[in-house]
C-alpha cells in the first residue's frame, strides 16, 4: 500500500481511457484524465465539470494544467490557478523562484 489515501484504489483493466470509452458519464471516474500530449487532460464526454483538483495557492477548484506550471525543484506539474499565477509573476523573478514548489518539496 503507498498510504491510507490509497487504501481503496485499484487498476482498470484496459485503461482509464477504455472505462470512459464504455461510461461516457464517467461510471464512478471523477475529474479528468491526464494525457501525455498536448491536450493535457481529457474529461468524460457526458460528464459535467467537476472541479476535482485544488490549486496549489488559494485552494480553489482547479483542475487545468494546461499553464503547465512546473515545481522549480522536482519539475512536477502544479496545478496553480490564473490569479495565483498572475500573483506569483507578479512578486519578480526572485520571489516568483521561491514559490513555485509543490507540497513534496
């Protein structure tokens, strides 16, 4: 087991993708799915948003890493939405390189 956050968690046979392929309302999948190219992420085609994911600086419903906002340490994708971005920019270079570390680091 990698924790107690992963306690009930288990592979779909043939992939995410395949799942919402047969559950076009998603089934019991919630969120999005991440993709390795450009689109980043693909929701459920009948599903409505759902907000799954949080950012990083306020908290809030977040879930597009299509900013592709990156740990400064590790490079791990963060999910920082466009008014903790513009907030973080905004500070300068400097402060902008301290802040933009995930929750491991």
């Amino acid at each position: 087991s990698k924790g107690p956050a992963f306690e009930n968690c288990f592979q779909l046979e043939g992939g995410i993708q395949r799942y919402l392929e047969a559950f076009p309302d998603g089934g019991f999948f919630k969120g999005k799915n991440f993709v390795f190219d450009s689109r980043a992420s693909v929701p459920p085609a009948e599903q409505p948003p759902s907000g799954v994911g949080r950012c990083m600086g306020c908290a809030c419903p977040y879930d597009d890493y299509g900013p592709r906002v990156r740990c400064n340490h590790c490079r791990l994708l963060l999910l920082l939405c466009p008014r903790c971005i513009e907030r973080v920019e905004g500070e300068g270079d400097a402060i902008a390189e301290t802040r933009r570390f995930c929750e491991i680091c």
